[in-house]
C-alpha cells in the first residue's frame, strides 16, 4: 500500500478532482513562461495588450486551479489519516486479547504515533507535490513546442536521471525501514525508562548497563540507519541538481553548435529551465517524507492484516440477564506461548461452576493462573477447548460481547478513566459522591457532569476510584484481582468484612482474587489454582 492508493482509497473522485485541477495550473504556470518569452521576444507580431490579456488570464486560471486542487487534496489528506486513527483504533479494540498481548503495546503504540505521523507529513505534501509535477508536466510541453529534438534530449536526461536516482532512493529506503524495526525496540526502551525509573535510580550498574548496551546500543544502530539512509537520499538531490545544471549546460554551449537554433527559441528554453529549477528541488527534497511514508504505511498494513486475522465479532449486546443462575466452564484451556522460551504454560484443562449471590475467592501461588482464569471467566480470553455456558447458553463468537457485560472487574493493572464514560444516569453524580463517601475519598474527589475531580492520587486511592466505577456499572458479576493488596489495613478490612458481603446481599456474584487467607473464612468458597490445575474448590467454614 503506497501513498497515492492510501488516497485513491479514500476518495478517488476527489483526487481526480484536485489532479485535474492541479495539472490546469501547472500547464497555465507553463503557460505563463510561454507568453513571457513571447513577450520578451521583439520580433513577436502578437499585440502587447492580448498578451497583457492572455497573461492576466493565466494568472486567474493558474491561481484559482491551484487554490481548488490545495484545498481539496488538504481535505482529503486529513480525512484520510483520521480514518487511519480511527480505524486502528477499531481493529485494536476488535482484536483479541491475547493477540494483542503477543504483539506487544511498544509496537502498537509506534504505529499508533509514529507510523501515522510519519503518514500525516507526507499526506500533507501532497498538495504542493501535485502542483509542482503538474508544472513540470506543462514546461515539458512548452519545450516540445518550441523544439522536439530538444525534449528528446531532456526526456532522455530525465531517464538516465531517473534510472540512476532509482536505484539510490531504493537503497535508502531499505535503510529506513531498518530503522524503522529499530524503533519497535527503541520503544520498548522508552517504556522501561518511564516504568521502570524507580528500579533504575536505585541501581546503578543495571541503569549503566541498561543505558549503555541496550538503549544506547540500540539508538545508534537506528541512528546510522538513518544516517546512511538519509545520505543517499542527499546524494540523490545533489545527484538530480548535477543532471539538471549539465542540461542547462548543454542548451547553453553545445547545442548552438549541434543544431539551428534562434535566439528567442534559445531564451525560451533558459527562462523555462531556470522556472523548472524550482519545482524540480522540491520533488527531489520532498521524496525522502513521501518514502518514509511508504514504509510506515507498510507497517500499518502489516499491523492491520495481524490485528484482521485475530479479530472478534463485533455486534450491539443485548439486555443483560440480572436474574442469572449458573455459570460454568467446562474443560476450558488456554496456553501461554513465552517468549525466548521453548516452553509454554497450559492453564487447564478447568471444570468449575458458579453461582449467583457468592463470594468465591481464587487463591494460589504466584504464577499459578489466577489471573489468566479471571480474563477466561470474563470473557477477554477465548478458551482453546472446553466451552464456557451461562444458564445453559454456549458463549460463543455471536454473544461474547453480550456475555462480556455481566461483569464489572478491577484488575491488578487496572486503567482509571477521568470520565465515567458510558454510564447514562440523571442521577450519576448523587451515586457517584454517595460511593466516595462510602469509600472515604470525598474529602479528595468530586464528581461533576460525570467527571472526576483528580485521578492523582495514591495507588490504593486510584484502586477505590476503580472500584467506584465497578458500583455505578451495577452488573450481576463482580471481580477483583488483588484489589486489597495496596490498601491500608484499615480500608483492607472494610473491603473484606463490609464491601463484599454487601455486594453479595444486593444479589451480586463476588470472585475475589486474593493472598489474603486471613479472610478466607469470609467467602462462601475457595478455589485454589496450583500450575493451571484446580487442586481443591471447598466450601468455607464460614
């Protein structure tokens, strides 16, 4: 997928538009170059007032065409990487979990930044590009015109030009896509400098190492990747300007002496080489943007045609079932492909049933599956054998989605949203600072048309700012993935002795993922996971 078929994709008319138009004012540009010489020439038999005319028409034409073509190919362009955003966004969110796990968020978040950027720089030439090719498209005939042998000549120029700067633009360009693999691991680096600051202040010889064989490292080899990708691209443009000034040359002092040639037809052809000069250094300066475009393009496909391969069925849930029974999973599987590793780690195969209005608690060391399970009970991982039944209705691809919101969770990497987005309610607010209160974070929070004061707040603070999402949610199925474990003993007991036996007597289903077995006897069962195996589901002593 090359530039121009990202925009023909878009809107073809459109592009036809604003190339026509684009071509009307280059020839009129070239136009212009031909009633100049005419002018200059003293013995033209044409009146001066019809050329003044002629001129002034020309003029109007070429600015008018090229004010139409500009602003249509603008509008075009940044309709177009809206729909790229937009539709990334949606095959991301469409694409399986896992999936998009196993890609990994540093290359997704290249893509979704540089590799569009990269696209958005391009697009946004491409208006002044059209123009400038449609100028040298109109010189061309105003130098067939005056003399074809001297197009032969040119055209023959533009070949070996073309031929010679071909294979130099290729070689940068393999170069820059180089370095742009070399930026998904740049990425990845950038990432452990923002998360991982804490770990790398602390110590010294791993924030060395890290900076020095693995950052540095890597952001030299994309450094000379493009260095040595950008030279050939420089040697490309000096490369054209030597081509172009031999030819110039060569109309000057060798061709008079080849063939006949007048002294206004010579004039000519100088003034609409020098008008070419302009034109021609933009095409050749700009080609390195419109290449590296080509190869962020490339990756958004190859993005796209993986996040296309893995992608869920998308369809609008129905009503949720508030008076649920039964939920069971019956020989789910799901297997954990590491990498740099040989091995994988299987969780199941899980027979385990649950039911409605109990706190489960699922316990186990870490490792064991816990989480994983939880995304499977959720819906977010599609087991690999097994089924998963709600009230004996198979989940399958037609009604994951609908399936997906019985649940309200709180993961251990959790995101809080500023906003309780998709929560329409005239009376959001009241519940909303009714919860803080319940949660005691009204003293630091408020809640306004729906939007939350701060999010800046302690760790165990954002996980009851999380928690407060999950209540205004209201769904039959609760889950919580260690939500205890950065809370203070105080507010740790109120989750356990208070928070959790009250969501389970308005007839909700509890499962709490947790280390804390000093309140096991809290729950109605446990269910502890020991390497992807169930090893026991007891009922409590409670």
């Amino acid at each position: 997928m090359n530039l121009i078929y990202f925009l023909l994709r878009s809107s073809w008319g459109m592009v036809a538009i604003a190339i026509i138009t684009g071509f009307l004012s280059g020839g009129s540009s070239a136009g212009l170059i031909a009633l100049i010489s005419s002018a200059a020439n003293p013995d033209t038999h044409s009146p001066l007032t019809s050329i003044a005319w002629g001129f002034v028409g020309l003029v109007i034409v070429a600015l008018i065409t090229s004010i139409i073509s500009q602003v249509m190919l603008v509008r075009l362009s940044q309709n177009a990487i809206l729909q790229l955003r937009m539709g990334l966004s949606h095959q991301i969110l469409a694409s399986e979990l896992s999936h998009l796990e196993q890609l990994g968020n540093p290359r997704i978040l290249a893509t979704l930044t540089e590799d569009v950027q990269a696209v958005a720089n391009a697009v946004y030439l491409i208006p002044f590009l059209c123009i400038d090719l449609a100028m040298v498209f109109g010189c061309l005939v105003y130098i067939t015109w005056l003399s074809w042998l001297v197009f032969l000549m040119v055209f023959g120029l533009m070949v070996v030009a073309l031929g010679s700067c071909q294979w130099l633009l290729r070689g940068g360009g393999k170069l820059l896509a180089l370095a742009r693999e070399d930026q998904d691991v740049l990425f990845k680096h950038f990432r452990t400098v923002t998360e991982g600051v804490k770990e790398l202040k602390l110590n010294y010889r791993r924030r060395q190492v890290f900076l020095e064989k693995q950052l540095q490292s890597t952001a030299i080899r994309y450094r000379n990747h493009n260095v040595q990708g950008l030279t050939l691209f420089a040697t490309t443009t000096s490369w054209g300007r030597f081509i172009f000034f031999f030819a110039v040359g060569f109309l000057l002092f060798a061709l008079p002496n080849l063939i006949t040639i007048s002294p206004h037809t010579l004039s000519g052809f100088i003034l609409t080489f020098t008008y070419l000069m302009l034109p021609m250094d933009n095409i050749v300066n700009n080609l390195p943007q419109v290449i590296r475009a080509n190869v962020a393009l490339k990756k958004i496909e190859s993005l796209g045609l993986s996040l296309a391969s893995r992608v869920e069925t998308s369809t609008v849930p129905p009503t949720v079932k508030t008076s649920w029974q039964r939920l069971q999973l019956k020989g789910i599987t799901h297997t954990y492909y590491r990498d740099q590793e040989d091995n994988s780690f299987i969780l199941g195969p899980i027979d385990l049933t649950l039911f409605c209005k109990e706190i489960v608690f699922i316990v186990g060391g870490n490792g064991s599956g816990k989480s994983t399970l939880a995304k499977l009970i959720t819906g977010l991982y599609i087991p690999e054998n097994g089924e998963i039944l709600l009230d004996k209705e198979s989940i399958n691809d037609n009604n994951r989605e609908w399936y997906r919101q019985h649940f309200s969770v709180v993961f251990s990497d959790f995101y809080l949203f500023e906003e309780l987005l998709g929560l329409e309610n005239p009376d959001l607010d009241t519940k909303a600072k009714k919860y803080l209160k319940q949660l005691q974070l009204d003293h630091k929070v408020k809640v306004e048309n729906g939007k939350l004061s701060t999010t800046e707040l302690s760790q165990g603070q954002r996980k009851r700012l999380a928690l407060l999402t999950a209540y205004l949610e209201d769904r039959p199925i609760y889950l919580f993935d260690e939500w205890a474990a950065d809370q203070d003993p105080l507010f740790k007991d109120i989750f356990y002795t208070q928070l959790l036996p009250e969501l389970r007597d308005k007839g909700k289903t509890v499962l709490v993922i947790s280390h804390d077995d000093r309140y096991f006897d809290l729950a109605d069962r446990v269910v502890k996971l020991d390497y992807g195996k169930i090893e026991y589901d007891h009922e409590s002593g409670r």
